[in-house]
C-alpha cells in the first residue's frame, strides 16, 4: 500500500467513525426483509472470494464495541463483522496502528488460529478461545479473542502485514482512567505520553511506548521548564500540565 493511499486510507477511517455507526450492519438488523438478507449475503460470497489475500484488506478493532471488522480499502466496505473479547482494565488491549507479523496454529487457552500484531512493548495477537462465553467482554490479557470459527475464517483471509488498527473511545489510551508511570513501564498510555512530549521538543527517542532513560530525561527537561519538581513518575501534575 503506497503512502499516500495509506493516509488516505487513515483519514477516511477518522471520517467513517464519526459520522457512520458500524452496528448497523448487524445481520439482525437485515432479517426483517428476507430479500435484502438474501442480497447482503451475496454481496459478502462475491466480496470474500474476489478479495481472498488481498493487498487491500486491513483489520479494523473497537475496543469499546466490541467489534472487529475486515475492511477492504479500495471499495471502502466492511466484509467482515465479528464479536470479540478485549483486554481488562488491568491489562488494557493497545492502542494504534500495527499490522501482521506472524501466523500459526495453536491449541488450548489460544484457541485454533493465533496472528501476532507488531506492537512494540510486547506479545499481542489475535487468536481464538477455549472460552467462548468470553466473547463480548473485557476478558483478555490484551489480545484479541475471537470465536475459534471466527478467527479461522479471517485467519485463511488476511495474510502477513495486514494492517491492523486498534481504536478505543474519546479518551483513547487513558479511557481506564490516568495511572502513575514509573521507569520500565509499558503500553498505549506511555507511547501517547511520549508523542505528546515529542511533539512538545522534548523527547527525541521512538516512540514504542517503553519507558526508559530518554524518555526519563525528556520528562526531567519538561519538569524543569515548567518549575515542576523533579520526579520520574508520572502522574497528575505532569498530565495536568501538558495540555
């Protein structure tokens, strides 16, 4: 997918969330007349055998609903829509945009099919379950959890480097509320807050959302400008301070 398609591609994704809700496409919905149940379940055969390996396909996951969707780009449709499980509240799903790194078959607690995703702070992926009454929840460690049916049929789809966004409500990555930082931690709230001090001039490390020594000394240069006492946790003062 060349760049500009791909900017394209995230901006028309910003547009269609706001002003399209996705649960229409509920195939409940479409029982009510039988004719356009029928059509709707053409239309899905013709798209997942046209578009089978793709280049075009991407993953789109709402963290919030529950949703995870098979997107074809070019056509600008949903193929796919599946339930899903996402992570507790301790152990939040992260935020952003990544894509398939890796695929297998796998057993027990991880279902039948398993898709890491490149998230830089640690193992996430898409799998299935030996717990389906799971689904519908904020149930998993972080990853994805699909029905094992579920995670077959997008499994023989998608292939490597698809993309894969992970989408969460207005508070993004701090939708679980604002926890204290501390060095060596991990996740989406820590690669927000080093955009925020990047895009401030302050931090000049990649964004992986590590907590480590540059991201540390970026914090300690942000503190001193703005007469704040040194410390390496962050926590209220520095949120409050950074917008």
């Amino acid at each position: 997918m060349g760049k500009k398609k791909y900017v394209f591609f995230i901006m028309f994704i910003v547009i269609f969330l706001l002003l399209i809700d996705l649960s229409g496409l509920k195939k409940d919905d479409l029982k009510g007349t039988s004719k356009l149940y029928g059509e709707y379940e053409i239309w899905e055969k013709k798209q997942l055998n046209e578009h089978y390996n793709y280049e075009n396909l991407a993953i789109l996951v709402d963290i919030d609903k529950k949703y995870l969707y098979l997107y074809d780009v070019d056509t600008n449709k949903v193929i796919k829509k599946y339930i899903v499980a996402t992570g507790k509240p301790s152990t939040p799903t992260p935020i952003g945009s990544f894509k398939i790194i890796e695929k297998a078959k796998w057993g027990g607690g991880f279902g039948s099919r398993w898709m890491r995703i490149n998230v830089p702070w640690g193992r996430y992926g898409i799998h299935g379950t030996n717990k389906p009454t799971s689904i519908g929840y904020n149930a998993s460690h972080g990853c994805v959890r699909m029905r094992n049916k579920d995670i077959e049929e997008l499994y023989s789809i998608v292939k490597y480097n698809t993309p894969v966004i992970l989408f969460s409500g207005p508070f993004g990555p701090f939708g679980y509320g604002f926890r204290i930082l501390k060095p060596g931690d991990r996740g989406s709230d820590v690669q927000e807050v080093q955009r925020r001090l990047k895009k401030k001039g302050y931090y000049y490390g990649p964004i992986d959302g590590i907590y480590g020594n540059s991201m540390k000394s970026a914090l300690f240069r942000f503190l001193k400008d703005n007469k704040l006492p040194k410390d390496d946790r962050i926590g209220y003062l520095v949120y409050k301070n950074w917008v």
